[in-house]
C-alpha cells in the first residue's frame, strides 16, 4: 500500500515507525495517521508537539539498540507508550498543563529514560499476557508513568510544578450547569486528553486523524467520549470536569478497544463496547479517588483495566467473537476476516 | 439426587443456579444451603435479602446473555461475586449498616452494572488461573466492589452515607473486656459479615445451611472463625471489632478453603488450613490499615490473597494434597476420592 | 568442592542450608558466603544477627516440615526471604533501628509466622513465575513483610515502635553538602541496608562475603551502590539519606541480578544493568512517597520491579542473552557456559 512506502526504507524507516508508535495510542498503525495526531497536538502547543517525537523516537529507538523484534517494531509498538509517558512527564511538571513547558536538562534525561523503560515493561508485559491473547495495551505507559511522576516529587533537580491541572473531580467545588458546549467540548476533549491535549479543536482533528485509517474506530471513539460522559452528566459529575474531558478519555479508547479491535464488530459487541465505556468513566473516578491522597493523576488505567477484565475472560463467552492482538489490523478488515471465515 | 431436581429445569433452572450461587459464596454448591443461608440473611434484613437475591440473578443473568459455559452456570459459579458485591453497596452506603437501605433508581442501575461487572471479572481472574489450578475465590468481588465503592464518594447522584459503620479497628478507642458473650457473639458474627450481616444468630443459621451440604465445612468454618477471633484476642484487637466479627470472617473462609474444599482434608492440611486462618485474621488488620486513609472496607481480601499464597505453590510441597477447583465437591467427597485412589 | 562438605550431612545439612540461605539474599549459593554475611551482620549487632539466623532457619523449617523440594532447599531458596523478614519486623519495631530491640515473645511467633509465610509466598511466585523463566526474587519478602508489618500497627500486643528510623527522603529537612565521607559512607551502608544495617563498615564486609563466591558480584554491586548513590547526587537527593544508603541498596542489588546473575555479563548487559541500577535509584524514592502516607518502607520493592520490568521480557531482544534462574550459579560459569556453547 501507499502508507507502507517507506516502512522499510533504510533511512526513513525509523520516521515511519515512529509516526506510526504515535498513532498506535490510538490503534491506527498508520504513519499517515499518525502525522495528522501530531498536527492535531501541534495545533495546541509546538512544545508537546516536539515532546510527542521524543517519547516515540526515545523508546523505538531503545528498541532497535536492544534488537527487539522487527515486525514489532514495524508496527509501531515500541513507540506509543514513550511517547505517552513523555507528555505526562512534562504536563505533570508545567506550570500551565495546557501549554506545557521546555524542561530543564535533568528532566529531559529524566523523561528519556522513562521512555526507554517503557519499551521494556512492553515486551515484559507483552511477554506475560502472551498466552491470554491479549494486548498489554497502555500499561506501560501507566506503570512506568506512575513510577516516575511519583519519583519527582521528592527530587530537588525536578520542579514538580504547581500539579497546576486539576486531575480529579475533587479539585471541583463550584457546581456549574451543564451547557450546549460541555458536550461538543467535553466530547472533543475526551479525545484530546488522550494525549494530555486540553484543547477540543485537536481532539476532533485526532478523531480525524483516526479516521483516515479507520472510520469504524473513528466512530468508536466518538460514541465512548460521549458514553463515558453522558454517565458523568447522569450522575453528577462536576461540569468542569466533564467539559475538560476528563470523563471521557478513558471510555474513548475502552470503546475502541471493545469495539472492533480485540473484538469483531457486531450488535452485541457494540452494546459489550458502550458498557465498557460506562464502567471505564465510573472507574476512573473510582482510581483517581484512590490516588487523590498522592496528588497523582489516573492516566489511561482504568481503560486498561476494564478493558482486560472484559478481555482476559473471553473465551469463556460464546457471544464474542476475539481478534487475537498478532491478527488485528482495523476494524473494517477484523470484521471481514471474520464473516468470510463464516462463510466458507 | 434430590437437591439437582430443578438445576436443568426450563423455567427454575434459573432460580437453581441463582440459589447455588448464594451457596458458592462458602463453597456449598447447592440450592438448599443457597435457600438457608438467604433465609440467615433475610431474619436480619428484607432489605439485604432483596439486595441478594437482585445480585446474585443480575450476574448469572449477564453469564446466560454472554452464554457463558453451562456447566460452570449450572454449578452457580457466576452467581457469587454479584451478590457479595450487591450486597456490600447497599451495606457502605446504607445510613444503618446493620438493615441496609433501599437503593436508590440511580444505585440500583449502579449495583446492576457492579454485578454484571463481576461476571466478566469472573472469567477473567479464572482464564488467568486455569494453569496453575486454583480457583478465582471471591477476587472479582473484592476488586470489581472496591472499585464501584470508591466510585461513590465522588458522585453527586450516589449517597455514600455516613460510611457510618466502623469497618477498621482504628474506629474503636475504649477499651473494654473481653466477656463470654465477645466470643459466642464474634464468633457467629464472623460468619454473617462473610454476607455483610452483623447479626450473630444469622451467622449460626449460615452456618446449617453449610452443614446441610457439608459438615466438614460446617466445622472448618466455625474452627477458622475461632481461630481468627483467638488471634484477635491474644493480639490485643478491641473488643468491639471481635464481637462484631471483623476478626473472624476471613478466617472462616480461608479454614474453609485449605480445610476440605482446595486440599484433602488431612492432619497436616488441618494445621495448614489453620494456620492460614491466624494469618488471614492479621493480614485483616493490615489490609485496613492499608487502606484506611481512604475510608475503605478490606472486604475478602485477605482471605483471597491469604489461599492463593498458599495455594499457587501446593505443587512444591509434598505434604499437601490439592484438589483442583474443577474436580472439587466437598471436602468429605474430596477425601473419599483421593482414599480411593491411594488404596487401589 | 570443599564448601559442599556438608551440604548432604546428616545433621549439618540443615546448618549448611541456611547459612547459603543468608547468601541468598545477595545471590551467592555459597555457606561461607552466609558465614562472612552473617558475621558482618554481628558486627554491628549480635541482636540481628542472632534474628537473622531465625528467621533463615523458621522458613528453611518450614519446607522441610511441608516437604518441599530437595533441590531448591538445597540451594537455601527457602531461607533468604525468611530472614530478611525478620529483620525487617525487628528492624521497624525497634526503638533504635541500628541495634534493633529483642523481640516481646508475641513478637517472637509473629516473625516465626511471618518467616514461614514467606516460603509459601516463595513457592507460589516461584510457581506464578516459572513459565517466564524468571526468579522470585526478593518478593516474597517485600510482600509478607509489608503485610506483617502493616498489622502491627494495631495490635496492642505488639510494639510498633517509634518508627524511629527515617524511612524516606521526606523525613530529611535540613540541606547539608555533599562530603567525601557522605560517598564512601553512603556506599558501604548501601550494601549493609540490603540487611537493614545501618553500618558502613558491616556493607563492606558483606561485599567481602559476596566476592568469596563471585568477584563479579561483589564488583556490580559495588557499581549498583555507587550508581545509585550517584544518582541521588545528581537529582538532588537528601544528604543524610544518601550517607545511610537509603538510596543504594535496591540498586545494589538490580545490578547484581542484570549484571551476570540472570544475563550473561557482556558490555551491552553491563550497560543494561547500570541503567536498571540507575531507575532502581529513582523508584525507591517513587515507592516510598507512595508509601508514606501510611509511614511503610519500600524494602527491596524497587530492586523486584525494575528487574522483572528488565527480565520478563527478555525473549523479545536478541541483545541480552539470558540465564534461566534454574541454571544461573555464578556470573563467571555463567558467562563460562555460554562462551563454551558459542565456539562449539
């Protein structure tokens, strides 16, 4: 195909994967989707941006020095939890979350080893949840991201910043009515903080993004940011909250994942998929209470683990149809695979 | 036999299983002790015996409509996880722990989602098990409950009450004597708080209805709520705690599981299993106080965590004798079958 | 060979086991090793070195009364994990952590529980971890020794202590210089923290215990220390806490386990196991801010991440050769071997 040009050219292959490590956040192993995501980001602040393509090229590039696997690294799979614990580094530690800031020399040795640790907790998580057929999603980026931005907060040499961004409902107190534009914002942001992107103008041109490579994950998407924050707006979650998308970046990716990613596209896969992202928003609230004590943010953790509790059982219902994560391509093409194998 | 009269029945197959699975919370797979220990629960409580009754059917329901394995539907194992987990939030958010409350619209579609939650958790934790030949236990309530309770502090639309019953022993300042009514009281007690009741002769009715199916689990349960309740007391754990049965309920569970149920019962299981019960009575102490910052209950966890530490290595110790969880009845049919195979 | 002299004896087995049981703890298979170890312990007090010999010798106990597997007891496996947790409950109980208290009988069968539970842990991680081909570690004991340590703080049996010593860089408010002696001070306790002693000389002693079996241990773990120490230098870590070796001892012990124990010693794996040494570093301090609103240490938590992170995955990058734990004796036969097997 056109997109796969320059997979294996011999000097632009790295950019290749490292575009596509960049929309594998999101499931799209396309360089082209990829590029567009980083455009979206861009849109909304050059430094996140640019912090974006170090996380991936740090934590691809650990990859190839320690000779990971090629067709791995071909997919990009290497590169999208790097590239997700390098924006958390620095959204955690800027003084205005949605701008960011250039960090300091310490924090940028800092945050390229948390890059390059993420590609070995991929390849062990990977390596554990082998025999379950399923994927290690953004754990890596969870755990390692978890581990470091715990770590900041007790080194000189690190400015931990104000932890300016409010990361949990808490922070709310004021009780504001739900407008027109805390849904079309708080849907779009949902997809933005995905990305650490306080911005819902990126958050609908990453859905397009998505889109490029995927219509039915582009959908997806949209369908859980909207799930995941209809729950919060059913019950009472803050409006600020909810228009900052927090309740719906979690719901977003679970939808995706459960809806003709790891399993084929069907009525009941849809419904499965929508429940996923009503109980992805319920349990981030549920983390990030537990976490409020430390100060530290959910991340994606409650994406991954709904999405492993509804994965992990899967050969125990018949009503599902599972895409093991080696065969997954896009949704389109899961779903076609699967009724051509019915028919023949 | 007799008690399997409707448990392939085309209408009450269904209430088969959903008694079973009321069973299953103490390892009884069958109706009769299922229906016992639902009355136990509603001498104490209509409200909490409802609550039951709605959880353990809205998780064996989820199992049918993802069509789930019938021999494990039949043997009520989807069922048990969703009514302890029913139960325990309408228990923390209920103004008087001791009736519970009856759930509000907005709670009763919350505890719904919580125990289907349970189902897919159910699964999961067993795909993740099968190879090393142990059971899930009650892991998918203690994670799925923790989770969805956490959850509640946060929301406007769930009431999370005064969290009003004291669930750690740091609650407790006075001291007062341990009299003989502590340990009569404790003990029964512990086993109605395996069900969040707090009610010493429903324990005692619990525990017939185990007795109807086992005796031998029967008397594990009340040797492991000793057991704990004695550790409670040599330890110096308030009194109130004791006779409230915070001590015990682990432990009864845990005697039950390494007594007969998880390894043949024999001399040397019999210390192993109490033993374990001593250990699982601290490690109470130390998963509340873990968790106390948070105001949150330790729920099984200790019992789970406590079997599966001694139970995941059984195959390095030749003094045990393991019953893997597909093969097990009860402890008595458990023993007669490994005597069989040892004389012929 | 001469140090296998008694390892057979009909009575001195059981001293050989848990003197190599001792060794254990930093890798070494050896009893003089566990001699040398144990006599630096004594050193700086007959108390710990009289609850290490405890401690080694209750877990080593109880697999042989569960008849555990000869090869493993051999190895002294069963007995590491026992005898850092009785340190660690004598250490955190006692009023000066340095010399540490003789334990109140109540505390006595609490430890000796506590050392038995490890063996169970032992076996169950061992058996949760077999098919990755990775070690156990020191997890046990992290994981018992949190949860034992948890529970005291409520028992009025037992005495929590003050809790004397400082556990985290928070407790450390004055800024004091870095001097020469903060370095050669801060590594040598670094070595002896592996044991909870709080003695610089003690760790250099134990170095000497390390390098009577392996000269390519004693010199990664010197390497760890000083790269951990090193990196508490550069990001601003606590003068104090450096000098006491807080920050070494996990990075100690990741650079013996990367650096020839698990993988073949070559440039690449030297380099990979300073780079584990340095994140060891890092999440210690990560660890212990999350712990420290409950006032828990991070014992040897950040060594058993970062090594797992670095190992499960180790089949996904053809750069490191590993070292299956049930062939790994030394990192010298170690490299031995698999030269050997190259130029055949």
């Amino acid at each position: 195909m056109q997109v796969d040009r320059f997979r294996d050219h011999p000097f632009l292959s790295f950019v290749d994967w490292s575009l596509r490590g960049i929309g594998q956040v999101v499931f799209q192993n396309n360089p082209l989707s990829g590029l567009i995501i980083l455009a979206a980001v861009a849109l909304n602040s050059w430094i996140y941006a640019a912090i974006c393509v170090l996380g991936v090229a740090a934590s691809t590039a650990t990859a190839v020095i320690l000779k990971a696997d090629r067709a791995i690294l071909r997919d990009g799979l290497y590169g999208f939890n790097g590239a997700l614990v390098a924006l958390a580094l620095v959204a955690f530690t800027s003084e205005d979350f949605r701008s960011g800031a250039v960090p300091s020399p310490a924090m940028l040795a800092y945050l390229i080893c948390a890059a390059a640790m993420t590609t070995m907790a991929f390849a062990s998580i990977t390596a554990v949840l082998a025999p379950h057929r399923i994927a290690a999603l953004t754990m890596p980026f969870v755990l390692v991201g978890w581990l470091f931005l715990f770590a900041i907060l007790k080194f000189d040499a690190l400015d931990a910043g104000p932890m300016g961004k409010p990361v949990s409902p808490e922070y709310f107190t004021q009780t504001m009515p739900y407008v027109f534009s805390t849904w079309y914002r708080g849907v779009g942001t949902s997809i933005g903080q995905i990305f650490f992107q306080d911005n819902w103008i990126t958050g609908y041109v990453i859905l397009a993004g998505i889109a490029v490579n995927s219509r039915i994950c582009a959908a997806m998407g949209l369908l859980g940011a909207i799930a995941g924050t209809a729950i919060a707006a059913l019950y009472g979650g803050p409006e600020t909250a909810v228009r900052d998308g927090l309740f719906g970046y979690n719901s977003a990716l679970t939808a995706m994942a459960l809806g003709g990613v790891f399993l084929v596209l069907t009525w009941r896969s849809l419904l499965y998929a929508l429940f996923g992202a009503a109980v992805a928003s319920w349990l981030w609230v549920s983390i990030t209470t537990f976490l409020s004590p430390l100060g530290m943010p959910a991340l994606t953790s409650s994406f991954v683990l709904v999405t492993w509790l509804m994965l992990l059982g899967q050969g125990a219902f018949k009503a599902l149809v599972p895409v093991p994560p080696a065969q997954s391509t896009t949704p389109e093409e899961n779903r076609a695979r699967y009724l051509a194998s019915q028919s023949s």
